[in-house]
C-alpha cells in the first residue's frame, strides 16, 4: 500500500518537475519520447 501511495506521489513529481523543465531540456526531450 506504502509502495503504490510512493510511487504515485514519484509519478505525479516527476511529471510537475518536467513541465518546469524548457522544452529544448534533454530530460523534456527523453520523458516526451516515453510519453
């Protein structure tokens, strides 16, 4: 139950901290790919 609440507030981080990133960032480019 700890393990999917984590992964979930992992998930939903990554995705806000992405957003912040500039659109010409290697991180953007690599998670828009898997996206």
């Amino acid at each position: 139950m700890y393990s999917s609440f984590f992964m979930l507030l992992l998930i939903i981080g990554f995705n806000e901290y992405n957003y912040l990133l500039p659109k010409h960032g290697l991180l953007s480019e690599h998670t828009s790919r898997l996206n």
